[in-house]
C-alpha cells in the first residue's frame, strides 16, 4: 500500500509486544519464501494439524528444530510421516536475535541492519531483551484465504525468550490479547508482508490469534498466493 497518508511506524502494542512494519525488504521476503518453500517439500513437510479433541486446524504447519504437534514438541512428525524434523538453520538464529534487538531499539547505529536471508549479519549487541541461548524452533504456517487461528499461547516450550514471528504474503488480522484468558481486552493488528511482530517479557504468555486473512493482499512481486507466518523459538530443552 503504497503512499499512505499516515505511514506505519513501529509500535508496543503491549509491554514488550513490538509491531515493526516493512522490517523485510522485497528482497529478503523472496529469499524467505524459496526457504519455505524448500521447507514445505516431504519428507517432514507441510502438514495438516489435528487437535487430540478432533478439531483441526484450517492453517498447515512445517517445523524446524523441534517438531510441534498438540501439545507438545518431538524430533519426528509424529503426527505425520514420522520423518526426522528438518534442521533449524543458524541463519535463523541470527534473524531472530537481530528483529529482537530491532524491536527493543538496541541495534547499534553503525551494525548493517537485518541478517540477510538466508545468511548472516553482525550479531546485535548485548542487551538483556536479546536471549543468550540461540533460537531453535521455527512453526511456519501457511494460510489460505479461509484459515484462521484461534486465540493460543505459545506456551509449550521451556525458555520465556521472546516469540518473533515474521509474515509473508496475504495481510491478516492479528489478535493479540492478554496472558489471563482468551478474551477482553485484546488488540486487532493488521500484518502485512514483511512485517515483524515481537512479543516476550511480560506479554510472552498473551493469547493470541488471527481471526481474518484478507486473500488476494500479498505484494505481485513476491509470487506468493495466501499467507506465510514464521514464528521463531528459543526451546529451553536440555541438549538443544
């Protein structure tokens, strides 16, 4: 959306619940999704989600690091093809430690901004928001223009380091509420390809979820049709 007349800026939605629009540029957006992309092929690919009540999810999920599955995390799809999980990159890490310190605004003046992706930047100078130990689970969901996601917390790992959660593609509704319950009071955010969402501190147990995706909004260049999120983790697991 370009020339707007009030320009998005960045914005603490919640104590230490940062919005950072436009953090990827086009470039580093094409570069993620061919990773995504490379991610979602078998074996250990793109799945879809089934609740132990028998719900399931409308979004499908591929994991790195550390396999997710309701509730609790694996080092195989054990909710799907039983395959290894595929590993999460160190690339990764340093993209997630970089939109943490971005988020906080700590980066140094002189650092050269956001990791490459994939690749490395610099890392951020110490700041006790950025965690110590590395980023070692990533949930990549894909949605398309009918997948929702109910109100959760991510709460089934063992570290409080913040979540960064990056999108691509279609803009969506993101509703980020309050660590007490799924209701009242939360605040609907529109994320749009490229931005940032970092959330820790005393806002890392807040239900959150996202109610809409507007189908048909990614940007033409990135050749994208639906909805990519990709949330970054610190696991806390003994061994890694």
């Amino acid at each position: 959306m370009d020339a707007e007349l009030f320009p998005r800026g960045r914005t603490e939605i919640a104590p230490g619940a940062v919005h950072v629009p436009d953090w990827l540029d086009m470039e580093r957006q094409r570069r993620l999704l061919a990773a995504c992309r490379d991610w979602a092929r078998p074996p250990a690919g793109l799945r879809t989600v089934h609740t132990p009540g028998g719900g399931t999810m409308t979004a499908r999920q591929v994991c790195l690091g550390h396999h997710w599955y309701p509730y609790g995390y694996a080092r195989t799809v054990v909710d799907g093809d039983g395959a290894p999980v595929k590993p999460f990159p160190a690339w990764l890490d340093a993209l997630a430690r970089r939109a943490v310190a971005d988020a906080a605004g700590t980066t140094p003046d002189k650092d050269p901004g956001p990791a490459t992706v994939p690749g490395t930047a610099a890392g951020p100078a110490a700041d006790p928001r950025v965690p110590t130990d590395p980023y070692d689970i990533a949930l990549i969901n894909f949605y398309d223009g009918d997948a929702r996601m109910g109100m959760h917390r991510d709460s089934d790992e063992k570290s409080d380091a913040p979540v960064v959660s990056l999108s691509l593609g279609d803009t969506c509704v993101f509703r980020f509420g309050n660590p007490r319950s799924r209701a009242r009071p939360y605040t609907d955010v529109e994320l749009r390809s490229g931005d940032l969402f970092v959330f820790g501190g005393p806002s890392r147990q807040a239900y959150h979820g996202v109610p809409r995706v507007y189908a048909g909004t990614a940007p033409p260049a990135l050749g994208l049709a639906g909805r990519l999120n990709i949330t970054l983790r610190v696991s806390g697991f003994a061994g890694g």
